[in-house]
C-alpha cells in the first residue's frame, strides 16, 4: 500500500465514524474537511443521497440559457476551454465553471467523463454549493473564499468518493467580487498536486481577461493594435500591453512563430512535425504550449491551436521591408538568430523561405544599395550571382566594381562557378 492510498485509508475511517458520531481529529482530517464536514452535518445535509440533491435546484432549458449567457463569466469560458481542456483531454477529468452560488454553468471535457459525471448529477444547471452537497472543491472554494483540493473520501457525499476535485475562486478584479470558481473534477488526474496549481493559474488568466474588459463603453474604439511583439533575431523575447519585456525559450520562440505562420492553425501533430524530426509526443507538445499558455497568458486557442492576438515580430519586420528598403531588411535580418540556429523543420523552412524571397528581390531590383548590404552579410558573401549583378549594375570606374569583380573570380575557383 502506498502512502497515498494509507492516507485515504485512514480518512475514510474518520468519515465512517464522523457519520457514527465521533468528531474527526486532526490528525485525520485536514481542519478545512473536518470544518466543512460539520457544516455540511448541522445544514442537515444527507450524505447518501447529497448528490442527488445537486439536481433538485437545477435549472433547465431556455431559463438557464438565458442567466448563463448574461453571466459575468459568460466571457470567460473560451479562455478557461484553451488554457484546460485541451491539455486534460484525455485525463478523464472535467472541467467546470460556476457562478457564485455554486451552481454549474457550463461542465467539459470528453464524452466518457461527461457521462460518469452525469451518473452524479455533476451535470449543467445543478447546484454543487456546500450547503446543497456538503464537501466538495468547488463549493467549498466558495464557501472559504480560497483555493482547495478534495480527494474522495474528503467528500461528504458517499457517492463521490471515486472522485478527485481542485477548485478555485475567480473574483472581479476591479471590485473583488465573488463570481463564482473554476473546477477540475475526476480520477488521479484531478488529485495530483499540479491539479490546484493549474486552476489557480487558469483563475489568475481570467481576472486578467475580466479586468482588460472593464473599459468605458462610451469611449471611441481604436482598431486593435499589433502590440504583441515577438523577437527572434537579436536575442528571444516577449512584449505585451501592460507587462514588462520577458524572455522567451527558443522552443516557445519557435512555437510563436509557428502558429503566426500558420493562421488556420495547427493541430498536435502538425506541431510536433514542424518541431522536431525526431518522434514527439503530443504530451510534450501540449506541455510546453500549456507552460507557454502560463507564461504568455492567453494567446492561443486550442483545438486546432491557433493565435488569439495580432502578433508583431521582427521577421514580420523584414517580411515589410522587404516590399519597399530591401537595404533594411538585410540589415535587419541580421544572422538571422533563432531562425539560423533552429533544427526545428518548420523553422528551417520558414528561413529557407525568408532567404529566398529576399535574396530574389534583391537580385531583381538591380539596386546597388540593396546588392551592397545582401552581398556584405553572411548570407550573401559568397553568392556568386549577386556578386557578379553587383559589378554589372556599378558604374564603370567605381571602386567597389573591382572589388565585386574580384569577388566573381573567387567564387568561380572556390566554386566552379561564374
């Protein structure tokens, strides 16, 4: 037996004799259980029939449609389905979202645990507060105010005692109002420790979003300004509205870049593909897009993933210049940074590409200036043709001909080529 299974053990045995009447001692119960368990008992709360109570309030049909979609964290829910689901798809967990007097809102996840969900009343509509269920995360998260985790026989109700549950409360951030709690509920995945941890980072994204929507409706609406910025070239880095510059990994680097390439989105498999020649699971593409998630705040939806946000970046920047200073997007492609040094298929495609429109451009514009700078990087110091199209455009006499000239001679003995 494990420590963790000794540890249930002994809980339910606290339970089985809270229910003869013995108060449960501390070392038992965690003081936040025991406290919840006499509560849920002086309520008169049945702990063998609790959640079948969770429906007995429930609301149904057009009523419950028409109060979800004017709650507060009506907003809230595709952020919460980007930063959750997706990485606990195939947990068998769900993944709920409740207003403040615990009732549900709106229950995900897959379809079998939607349905063991449903056999207990975990459903739509149900109410799960303490006082309606006695203990459980997300009523107890309500009922104290603060983050909380319940692993099955913590549950007041008997039937529950197969599930694992973590939930936090999600407040307004301008007036700190309780809204309601976000919830994960199901078997093992539901009682590891990173489980509470996930849903209070989930909780801390959606004040953000709540507090970013608190604006004056009266006022002008600007269009929405490319601010998010990525670099990539001279050093890896993040800028957003309202935070101060960060670092980046070039791994999330390349995933940014990725997504930006690809609008219509990508699915886990694509992602793993374009990042790595070698076999890499979906587990680990997902984990670094959900530590990206984390890191970034809300930026990508799932399913397929794909950018929320304008995305700016400095090969956005030569990609623009490219059109009209071709002088200044090779100066500002520099060695070209992250896309030089990744091994990442997707990256280095994206590089090849990059190269090529600017390395055609620039041999068609028959512009000195622009065949000076391509043709002093290190990306065109040994191209023979721009070389040879430099010392064609100079004018007779100019010094530099002779140098690009000399250039051709070299190349053509280096290379074989003229």
């Amino acid at each position: 037996m494990t420590l963790a299974d000794a540890t249930l053990v002994h809980i339910r045995r606290a339970y089985e004799r809270f229910l003869a009447g013995a108060e449960p001692s501390a070392e038992a119960v965690r003081s936040v259980v025991r406290d919840s368990w006499l509560r849920s008992a002086a309520r008169g709360v049945d702990p063998a029939h609790a959640a079948s109570g969770a429906a007995g309030s429930a609301l149904r049909g057009d009523r419950f449609a028409e109060y979800r979609a004017a709650h507060r964290l009506a907003g809230a829910r595709d952020l919460v389905r980007s930063l959750m689901l997706d990485d606990l798809a195939d947990a068998g967990v769900v993944v709920a979202l409740t207003d403040r007097d615990g009732r549900l809102l709106w229950v995900e996840g897959d379809r079998a645990a939607l349905d063991r969900a449903a056999a207990i009343n975990f459903v739509e509509g149900s109410v799960w507060s303490e006082d309606t269920v006695g203990t459980n995360a997300p009523g107890l998260a309500l009922a104290v105010n603060r983050g909380v985790q319940i692993l099955g026989p913590e549950h007041f109700a008997s039937s529950v005692h197969e599930w694992n549950c973590a939930a936090a409360p999600v407040h307004d951030p301008a007036t700190g109002e309780l809204l309601g709690a976000i919830d994960v509920t199901g078997g093992p995945a539901a009682a590891a420790p990173f489980a509470l941890a996930a849903v209070r980072s989930v909780v801390a994204a959606v004040e953000l979003l709540l507090g970013s929507q608190a604006v004056d409706l009266s006022a002008p609406v600007a269009p929405p300004a490319r601010s998010h910025h990525l670099s990539v070239l001279d050093g890896l880095a993040w800028a957003a509205p309202g935070r101060a510059r960060g670092s980046l990994s070039p791994r999330h680097a390349e995933i940014l870049l990725l997504l930006d390439a690809h609008p219509e989105g990508l699915n886990t498999d694509q992602v793993a593909v374009l990042l790595s020649d070698e076999e890499l699971g979906s587990v680990t593409v997902r984990a670094e897009i959900s530590r990206l998630r984390r890191e970034l705040g809300d930026l990508i939806a799932a399913r397929p993933y794909r950018l929320t946000v304008e995305l700016d970046s400095d090969v956005g920047e030569v990609r623009r210049l490219i059109n009209n200073d071709l002088p200044g997007a090779v100066r500002t492609l520099g060695g070209g940074g992250l896309l030089a040094s990744s091994t990442a298929p997707g990256i280095v495609g994206l590089f090849e590409e990059l190269l090529e429109d600017l390395r055609s451009r620039v041999l068609a514009s028959a512009d000195p200036r622009a065949l000076t700078a391509w043709t002093s990087s290190p990306h065109g110091r040994d191209d023979a043709a721009a070389w040879q199209r430099l010392a064609t455009v100079l004018p007779t006499g100019h010094p530099q001909r002779a140098v690009a000239a000399g250039r051709v001679r070299l190349a053509d003995r280096r290379y074989g080529v003229g």
